[in-house]
C-alpha cells in the first residue's frame, strides 16, 4: 500500500499526465479542488478536454446557475466557464482526456 498526502499534489490534482501524481496518465483528470469564498477565478474553457464536477461543499455558481452540495455539473469542450464561489467549496473534478496546456482564459 502506498499512502500520499493531497497537500502534495499541484492544487489539489493528483491522477493524470502530470507529476506529481498517483496515477500518471493521458486518459483523464482527477482533482480534489478547493476554492475559497469570493475567489477570483477567471473565465475559461478547455477546447478538449471535458469537465465533469461534484460539489461536495458549500455553495458556488457557474454560468449564473446556483449549484447545490450534490449536484453533478459537465462542462463540454468550447463551453466557457464563469464560477463565483459564494462559499468555501470543495469540488472533485475529473477531464477527460488529460492534455498539458488545454485551458484558456
């Protein structure tokens, strides 16, 4: 058994083409993303990859749409997205595929 500490990794990803990582591959993504409220995070969209996100704490709204603790929101490739963090969060978030250099503000 291996053991690694979350606080490690970049930001919070830990599976994908990258290091550091647990798994290193190009298939997909995984990241256990933390935001703080009312952090800036700016507009921007991925021209590959697809974004599939959980909201598993507090609350948050992307697109001018509220997302609850729970709700499963996809972002597919090209869709710009526009989060405001009306709380601390913590999301999990996986891309499909995993591509260095895909996200552009």
């Amino acid at each position: 058994m291996k053991i690694y500490k979350i606080k490690n990794m970049f930001r919070g990803w830990f599976i994908g083409d990258f290091v550091p990582s647990v798994l290193r591959t190009k298939y997909f993504e995984v990241g256990l993303l933390t935001h703080n409220k009312d952090e800036d995070w700016p507009s921007h969209h991925h021209k590959i990859a697809t974004e599939i996100n959980v909201l598993l704490s507090g609350s948050m709204t992307i697109n001018d749409k509220h997302i609850y603790v729970g709700d499963i929101f996809v972002i597919d490739p090209n869709e710009i997205s526009t989060p405001k963090f009306l709380e601390d969060c913590k999301i999990l978030c996986i891309k499909t595929p995993s591509f260095i250099g895909d996200k552009y503000n």
